[in-house]
C-alpha cells in the first residue's frame, strides 16, 4: 500500500474487525524501532506482548531461521526430524522438566495443558471420569479459544460465544482462602498466570504463588504455570515464578519462544505428568517443525547466556523508578509490573488508556491500553537505555499536556 490511509481502509475493507489496532501501517523493523509505509519511526514500547522479547530482526534468529529455511521446513510428526530432539532436550533442560509437547500458539498450548492436565486427573489422580475441575483466576487471560473463554471473566472475549465448556472453578485473583475452598476431591490443577499481562500487568500478592505451590502439592493437584507472556526473560529472571523461588508442575509457554519470528509454544512437565499421553490423542501438523525448533533453540541458547535477563533486571529497575515518580502527581494513579513491564493505570482526567497510546504514537512511541484507563510498557528486551528514556519522556509530554 502507498501510504497510511489506503492501507487502512483496504485492511477494513477485507478483515474481520476482532481488533481495533492503532492507526499506523508498520513496513519494517529493526531493534526496538520499527518505520511505517511513509518512512515515519516508531519506539516499540510493546513488543508484540513479549513474542519480540529480543527485538525486531534480532540477527542470531533471522540467521538461525534462514539457515533451516534452506534445509527442510516440514514434516509433519509423521516423521522425526534431525531439530525435534535437540529443541525437546535443550526446552527441558532449560525449565528443569523431563518432557516437551510443542505446539504452535500460547491458546493452543493452554489447551494442551487443559487436555493433559484432565487426562492425569482421570488416569493417574482417579477423578471420575467427567468430573475433573480446574481452578482458575479471575481476569485471566488464556487465549480466545472456546474452551478457554468459558473460564474467561472478559466480556468482550466470552459473550456471545456459548455454550461454554464446563469444568472450570473461578476465584479471585490473588486470593488463597478462595483458592483453597474451591479445591475439591475432583480438582486436577490450578491454571495461573504469575503475573497478569492482559489484565493491566497485576503482581499478585508476597507469598500468594509459594501458597499456591504448597497447596496443590498437599492436595495433589497440578499446578499450571502459564508463563507465555511473563516468561523468558521479561521480567528478569527466566520464569516469573523465579522471584518467589517456585517450580510448577508444567510450564505453558509461547510468544517469545518463537524470537518473533514463527509461532512456537509448549507445555513442559516432568513424566509422570506429559507421559500420559499415547499416540493419536493429541498432536499439531505444525507443532514442533523444523523451522520452528531451529530458531526456539537459538532462542534457549540467547536465555542461557542470562544478558537478557540481566538487561531486564537493570533496565527494568530504572523504568519502574521513572514511572513510579508520576504516580501522585494527577496523571498516573499507579503503576505495577516486574523486570521491563509495566501496567500503567491513567488519571481518567487526562484521558483512556486509547487516547494516551494515540497522542503518543503522534510522538513516535507505540504502546496499547487495556481495560480502559491502563496502558502496557513491555519494549524489546534489546532496547537501550536511552532509547527508553526517549519514550518516558514522551510519557511524560503526554500526561503533562
């Protein structure tokens, strides 16, 4: 398209309207920047909600992606292929598990987890068959699959989308009392996000996610730890989980596992909870590819070096001090978040969280609201210090004018 507004009106014109994205038309991307079709940059302060946790065109991935590109892209787990073993051993090593079963998208290993988390319930904890609950939190955030919006407290994503899968338990987020008085005979997991990304970047409470480890080990149930926007690096540590020294049960990842590059996700768990599968009863054509463990490897190698973490660590330190100094001043009201993310909770007064992104996109810093008046800051991992500040001082423009 030659410019802003014919790709627009083209884009809707012949899409489905399931977003309402803001109105810029990105051709290219670099680092923590990324130009429009009229040659206009922009400061990525969004990251693709962390898929891009190591930056546009990050070089080692875009070389690991064109290398397999040249070998083989395909085959189906029909056949093995010579990157599956070498992605499960190196993703297992990395979270400390025995097994992997790669999908695609963080939905569809959400859903895999549901699956496998069931069929452990029925098969190894002796749930009756048909009975098995999940507990989970309200304003998660999962996926827009079926079966996950009928556990979702959104109403944008559940209604009008029934009849909704049953089996699920919700509790208020946070809230072991809650937590522990949902747990029955019949429950098989609890399916939490350590941190909730799309709920406006909510930290739960000190202590609440070692509660949660403690009590589903006393009641033998699994704990499920959806760390696909949390999760590999983000938040300084390689898990979110990591801050409150806890180990789940199973690992849900995706986004950022991927480098940005091709959707990858999996579920990572010891045997005695993944080796409850049998062949035929769960798979993906494209789940775990050649090309998709190619560049998830070159992915594990980038975290094992631990300079991302450390970058999120440091430079996340900085954005929460500048950010924290708003809060009082009648433009911010709070901010929470862990490592480099941040929820961002704006003054009604000075406008909705879709308001603020905008005038901020007219100063070359892209961001996205969320439930009305927040808005999300989650740039590349890669971003330099002072391109940071480039954007906080936009922030600060903004919510001064």
């Amino acid at each position: 398209m030659s410019n802003t507004a014919d790709a627009i009106r083209s884009a809707d014109a012949h899409s489905a309207h399931n977003y309402h994205p803001l109105p810029v038309v990105v051709a290219s991307a670099e680092g923590a920047w990324m130009t429009d079709v009229e040659g206009r940059r922009y400061l990525d302060m969004l990251a693709g909600y962390s898929a891009l946790n190591f930056g546009h065109g990050n070089r080692r991935l875009i070389d690991a992606a064109r290398a397999q590109l040249e070998r083989v892209t395909l085959t189906s787990r029909a056949f093995h292929h010579d990157r599956f073993a070498d992605f499960c051993t190196e993703l297992a090593a990395l979270c400390g598990k025995e097994m992997v079963l790669p999908m695609n998208t963080g939905a569809e290993a959400v859903e895999t987890a549901v699956k496998t988390a069931r069929k452990w319930g029925y098969e190894v904890k002796g749930v009756p068959d048909g009975h098995a609950k999940i507990v989970v939190a309200a304003d998660n955030f999962h996926g827009r699959t079926t079966t996950i919006v009928s556990f979702s407290t959104d109403h944008d994503a559940r209604d009008h989308f029934g009849p909704y899968t049953p089996g699920f338990e919700i509790v208020p987020y946070g809230d072991l009392t809650a937590l522990s008085h949902a747990v029955t005979e019949n429950t098989v997991a609890v399916l939490l996000e350590p941190i909730q990304g799309e709920a406006g970047v909510l930290v739960p409470p000190a202590g609440y996610l070692q509660g949660v480890r403690e009590l589903t080990r006393e009641r033998n149930v699994l704990f499920l730890a959806d760390e696909i926007q949390s999760g590999l690096g983000r938040t300084g540590k390689t898990f979110a989980l990591e801050h409150e020294g806890v180990v789940p049960d199973m690992y849900i990842l995706g986004k950022a596992l991927g480098g940005g590059v091709v959707p990858v996700s999996a579920v990572v768990a010891d045997r005695d909870v993944l080796g409850v599968f049998r062949p035929g009863e769960h798979g993906s054509t494209f789940g775990g590819n050649p090309l998709a463990c190619a560049v998830a490897l070159e992915v594990i190698a980038m975290l094992r070096s631990g300079e991302y973490q450390q970058r999120a660590t440091e430079l996340g330190d900085h954005l929460h001090h500048e950010l924290n100094l708003l809060v009082g001043g009648g433009a911010v009201t709070a901010v929470r978040g862990r490592g480099l993310w941040a929820g961002v909770d704006i003054d009604p007064s000075r406008g909705t969280g879709r308001e603020i992104s905008e005038k901020l996109m007219g100063l070359g810093v892209l961001v996205k609201d969320t439930h009305g008046s927040t808005i999300r800051i989650a740039p590349p991992l890669v971003i330099s210090k002072e391109d940071l500040d480039w954007g906080l001082d936009r922030l600060r423009s903004v919510l001064s004018a």
